[in-house]
C-alpha cells in the first residue's frame, strides 16, 4: 500500500510540474532530485480504567470498541532540469 501511495505521489507530482513548466514556456528535462517523506505512524491502543481493572470482567466486555480505518500517506519532492 506504501508503494502504491509513492507511485500515485510521483504521478501527482510530474504532472504538477509538466504544467508550471508549460506555463514558463518550458519543457522538463532529466530529473535532478527526489525525496520522499510519508506518515510512517503506527496505530496506539487507547488505554482506559477497564485496560488496568483485571478484576472488573464488566467494564472490559462492556468497552465498545469502534470501527477504525488507516491512511496510507507518501510526500514527494522531485526536482526538474527545465530545457
């Protein structure tokens, strides 16, 4: 999932840069750059009382435990030649 977030980033960017080079009365040339920076954050447990209370079966079952989702995020940085 990693790669394809990268993969879409790198598009993302080339065309971004395909267009501020026509504006210019430009063309891209050889790429002279790239980095990439990306949310690399793991999920954390949410600790609460019924987390440390082994002795209090009830407020362990009765924790809800809410539906969740994961975003995958890739930042690039990618330098041109212009020609």
């Amino acid at each position: 999932m990693k790669a394809q977030a990268r993969e879409i980033a790198i598009e993302k960017a080339k065309a971004k840069a395909e267009v501020l080079a026509k504006n210019l009365g430009m063309s891209l040339g050889r790429m002279t750059a790239f980095s990439e920076d990306g949310a690399y954050g793991y999920p954390t447990p949410m600790l609460t009382k019924a987390n440390y209370d082994m002795g209090n079966a009830v407020a362990q079952e009765s924790m809800p435990i809410p539906a969740g989702e994961q975003e995958i995020v890739s930042n690039v940085t990618i330098s041109y030649e212009l020609r």
